[in-house]
C-alpha cells in the first residue's frame, strides 16, 4: 500500500506490525480502506499523473533543448557539413563560417584554466580533507563554496578593471623574462588575452573541482588511512598510498567536471578574451571562445546562416559538455558510492 | 621508538611530509585569495559609487552624467519572479515522482535527464529559449528572459526537491498511511510537509543561481535602457546592464558597473549566506 518504489525492507513496517497483533485495531482502519476504495485510488491516480506529466516536461525540456539546437543548425550543416568544424573561415560580410578558431579559443583556455585550477583545487581538497579539523574544514569549505556563488558578470568586471591590468603589467613580463623563448609567451601584451580569459576559468571553476575531490578523498574508508599509518606512513605518504590511488577515478571525474564548466562559461571569458576569432600562437594575444562569440554576435546575426552558423557553435557546445558530464558522473558516483560498499 | 625518530631517514620523511601537506595549506590560501580580493573591490569600488539615485534613478541618456539602475533591478525581480512561477512548480512535481518511483526506468530518465540538464552550458539553454520563445514571438521579450531561467531553474530544484523527501524517515509515511490517510495527501501534507524547509532552500539557491545568470538573458530578454514591466517587451536585469556598462567606454557606466556589481553580489550571497545560516548547511544537494 503506497510504499511502491520504497527501498526493501527487513522486518515488519508499522502497518503490517499493527495488522498482524492487533486485529482489532487494524480491522476498523481496514473497513474505511474497503469503503473509501472507490475515491482514494482516483485522487492518488490524480496526483501520480500529475508528478508524472511534470516530471514529463522536464525531461522533455532536455529532449527539445537538443532537438531545436540540431534543427536550427540545418541550414549550416547543409552548407559546411563537417568542414565547418576545421575551417577557419568567420566572414559574416560574406557568408562564409568556420567554428575552428573559436574551438581552438575555448580549448587552450580550458585548458589553461584546468592547468592553474586542478593542482590548486588537489591542495584545497587534501588540506580539507586531512589536515583541517573538521570546524574548520566546514568553514573552509564554505568559503570555496561562496568562489561558486560570485556571479561570472561580477568576475568578468574584476578581470576587466584588476586582474587583466595586473597580469599585463606584473605577470606576463615575469612570463617573458623567465620562458620568453617559447612562442607562448610572445608578442605585444594587452590587457584582454586569452592568459587572462584562462587565469579567470581556473578561478571559477576551482570551486567545482575542489568540492567533487573534497567528497571524492572524504570517501575514502578511514580504514585505508590507519592501515597506511600503521605500516610507519607519514601523513604525505599515507595520502600518497592510500587516498590518491583510492580517489585517482573520482578526482578524473571532477576534473572532467571542471572542463565542462570551464567550456561553457561565457560571460566573464566574453568580457576579457578580447572577441578575436584569430588562432594564434601566444598566449597574450587575444582569441574567442565557442560560448563567448554566441554571446557577443547571437542578438546582432543578421542572416539565416550567420545564426545557423552560431547555434551550430552552441550544438558543439552542447554535446561535448554533455559527454564530459556523463562521463564525470559516473566517475564521481562511483568514487564517492564506494565508501558504503566498503563499510558494510 | 625514540631511535626511529632520529633516524636521518625519518627525519627526512618527515620533513617532506610537512612541506607537502604545507603546501596543501597554501593552495588553500591561494584559492581563497581571489575571493578576498574580489570583495573587497566590490566594497571599495562599488560602495564610493553606489547612491540612493542608483536605485531610485533611470538610466542617463548616453554622454551625461548620473542615473541609475531602478529598471534592471525592477527588471531582475520580475524575470526572477516569472521564472521561479514556471520553475518552481515542475522542479517540485518531477521531484515528488522521483522520490515516489525510486526504482522505475521512467524515473531513472528524468533523474538522469535532471543531472545532464545542469551540466548544460547557460549560453546553451539561451539559444533554446530564442528559438523556444523570442522567434515564434517575433522580439527580444521578459517571457524569453524568464523561459531561460526556469530551464536552469527546473534541475536545481527537482534534484533538492527529491534528496529532501528521501531524508524523510519512511515510517512516517507509513503512520500516516497506517491512520487511513491516503497517499497522496501523506505525500504532500505529512512528507513534502516535513521536507518543506528543505525544498524551501533549494528553491532558494537555484533563485540565487538564476540572479547572477546574465549568459542566456543576452538574447531573451535583452535588455532596455527604459522603464518596462511589459511580458512581451524586453526588459532590463542587473546582470546584463552591468556587462553594458563594464565594456562601455565611458567612465561613469563603469563606475555604475561596480555598483550595479556590489548590489547584485549583495543579494546573492545574502540569499546563500541567509540560507545557510538558517539551515545551518545541512541541505546542501545542488552544486
């Protein structure tokens, strides 16, 4: 009765309990079922439809967010077809698009972000996880929280007026000073750059990252730990043997998962990459991302094939974010699950 | 015992130990650096530029001085409004069917669906909400704007929504269900009711989340340096008139920027802070 779905259980649950010993009790309750038969079943058939045909919509917002991005995206498949994912070409005056610079744009600073962020994000999540007690690990772990809840406008503007003049006139002659022998860190240096768009990411998506791995190493059985410990380990070779190799799919998944917001963030990159669909070599110069250029052109695409173009851009978007999400769920679900497995 | 902890062996060990688990502490440091730092420009940079005009005030025509923001913020409450409204109601309800059809491959696809849909860029759902909303009505309007935040809204919180049911202990259900109650006012007057201040808080961040969206109101909503409240018209958001004025040229829509930036930060983190604080972290299930 009504606990269809509940996960099973041992022993009597309290109806069955009160069926079973008190007869005269469940007798009255019983009658009231059989008389009200006729009503109750309709209002809960009511309200299962209900929960269903919402739960319905929201799945099928999914369902139709895929199917109106490939609709839309037609007449430039049909133009380009998969020439479009490697042609440079972005010609709006004549027609003609190429998503390749702005997919080279949104990997390098991906890949920048993920560079700074993961490291980073391995520290935060050993220091809450081993070494802070757990007031302060709580407190800690808020304060990372909070990087998340900083809205990406607001980073942008930071990144625009402070972190961008900064790393132009503090970092970037460090860079060249030390490694200006590599093609990356040449050319003229100005305040919007594809360094800065990356160094910006990583600030945003450390909070992701370092959260996932905080939950990945938490998972880890404490009985791992104390027999490391107990083999003579100190704290850093008891991390070593025990808690990366038993997090390493777990902390692939939450970086995964950082890729995948790093991809798709948009405004604070759009606001400091400087919106070039150029490729090109160094880091100081400034490029575009898959996200960025749909955010600066998407309001003002004049012709059918200049929006097709743009929301093929965002389809490219939409199934690379997917797949990495798929993939680092399962990666983190099992990371973080097999701590129940483990101690039951 | 005392001879192994002499050992220049150990001691070396021992040190590496240190600096490496020091280093961890530094990351720390590190990553939290940023936020520091952020607020306090907000503080410093916002506060000298905030005003009571900048709440009270339209903006200026462009080239004079002054104005404020009161028709994005205006703007903000209602796309919020508009989309909590559309939002709310199917989190809650897809919600409820997980929680009651844990085992069904139906419910499975919706929860499955629920966590892809937030792994979805936001750029992404403000192209769906265009072809959705802003083509059929042939304009830029508030009803787009809002479409797009409830699309991010909806996954937040049936995700909260279902986490918060299962906390619930089943035998309450069952005493509910065992005193003649029918199932489904067990689900929503004894079960969603316990479970209420925690659909409440998922409610509540996915509503903080969706403030600090500005990536999908580009094209939806738009924006509008004038006074509207109209559904079908576009409509102003802190959001989106501080990314304006952030790359405009002009020196006094930058400063209102970090205004507008100081007061949409406000509210966010009041919105988090306020809710933690109220819940005492406990209910934390959307990241």
């Amino acid at each position: 009765m009504g606990s269809r779905g509940c996960p099973p259980r041992t022993g009597y649950t309290l109806a069955e309990f009160l069926e079973a010993t008190h007869e005269h009790v469940a007798a009255p309750a019983r009658a009231r079922r059989a008389a009200a038969f006729h009503i109750r079943p309709f209002g809960d058939r009511i309200f299962n439809l209900s929960t269903l045909l919402l739960a319905l919509v929201g799945l099928s917002i999914l369902v139709g967010l895929a199917l109106a991005l490939v609709f839309d995206s037609m007449p430039s498949l049909k133009a380009f077809g998969w020439g479009f994912l490697i042609s440079s070409d972005w010609d709006p005056v004549n027609d003609r698009f190429g998503a390749l610079p702005f997919i080279y744009g949104t990997v390098v600073s991906s890949a920048l972000a993920l560079l700074i962020a993961v490291p980073l994000s391995l520290g935060v999540a050993l220091c809450l996880s081993e070494m802070a007690p757990a007031w302060l690990s709580r407190r800690l772990g808020f304060m990372v929280e909070l990087l998340a809840a900083i809205p990406s406008v607001v980073y942008g503007l930071w990144a625009i007026f402070a972190l961008g003049p900064w790393l132009r006139d503090r970092v970037e002659p460090l860079l060249v000073a030390v490694l200006g022998f590599l093609p990356l860190f040449q050319g003229p240096r100005v305040a919007v750059s594809m360094l800065c768009a990356g160094v910006v990411l990583a600030i945003m998506v450390i909070p992701y990252v370092a959260a996932v791995c905080t939950d990945v190493f938490r998972a880890v059985p404490q009985t791992q730990r104390e027999a490391a410990l107990a083999l003579g380990a100190t704290q850093w070779e008891m991390v070593r043997m025990a808690v990366l190799p038993h997090g390493l799919s777990g902390v692939i998944g939450a970086i995964m998962f950082g890729l995948g917001r790093a991809l798709g963030e948009t405004i604070a990159v759009a606001m400091v990459i400087g919106n070039a669909p150029q490729i090109s070599a160094s880091l100081f110069a400034p490029s575009a991302t898959l996200a960025s250029v749909i955010a600066n052109e998407f309001a003002e695409a004049t012709s059918t094939l200049y929006l097709s173009s743009l929301v093929e851009l965002g389809l490219v978007l939409l199934i690379v974010g997917l797949a990495l999400n798929i993939v680092a769920r399962g990666l983190v679900l099992r990371a973080t699950q097999s701590r129940f497995e483990a101690e039951e | 015992m005392t001879g192994k902890a002499t050992t220049p062996r150990y001691l070396w060990r021992k040190a590496k130990s240190d600096l490496m688990m020091g280093i961890t502490v530094a990351a720390t440091v590190v990553t939290l650096l940023p936020l520091f730092i952020i607020l306090a420009y907000l503080a410093v940079r916002g506060a000298s530029s905030l005003n009571l005009a900048f709440f009270t005030h339209m903006p200026a025509p462009v080239g004079e001085k002054g104005g404020g923001m009161a028709n994005a913020i205006v703007g903000t409450l209602e796309l919020i409004g508009l989309a909590s409204l559309m939002g709310v109601p199917v989190g809650i309800g897809s919600g409820l069917y997980l929680a009651a059809n844990r085992g069904s491959p139906f419910a499975g696809a919706v929860r499955f669906g629920a966590d892809v849909m937030m792994g979805v860029p936001s750029i992404v759902v403000g192209i769906f909400a265009y072809a959705m909303v802003v083509r059929p009505m042939g304009g830029f309007s508030t009803l787009a704007g809002a479409v797009a935040l409830a699309v991010i809204m909806i996954p937040l919180v049936t995700r909260t929504t279902e986490e918060m049911l299962l906390l619930v202990p089943h035998e309450l259900r069952e005493a509910a269900l065992a005193l003649g109650v029918s199932g489904w006012r067990t689900t929503l007057w004894v079960v969603a009711r316990t479970a209420a201040s925690g659909i409440a808080t998922g409610i509540i961040l996915a509503v903080a989340r969706i403030a600090g969206e500005t990536a999908p109101l580009l094209f939806t909503a738009f924006g509008n340096r004038f006074w509207s409240t109209s559904l079908t018209d576009p409509i102003s958001s802190l959001t989106v008139q501080v990314y304006t004025y952030a790359i405009s040229p002009f020196p006094d829509w930058q400063r209102q920027a970090w205004a507008g930036a100081l007061v949409l930060t406000s509210i966010v983190l009041a919105l988090e802070l306020g809710v933690r604080w109220v819940t005492s972290g406990s209910a934390r299930a959307v990241r």
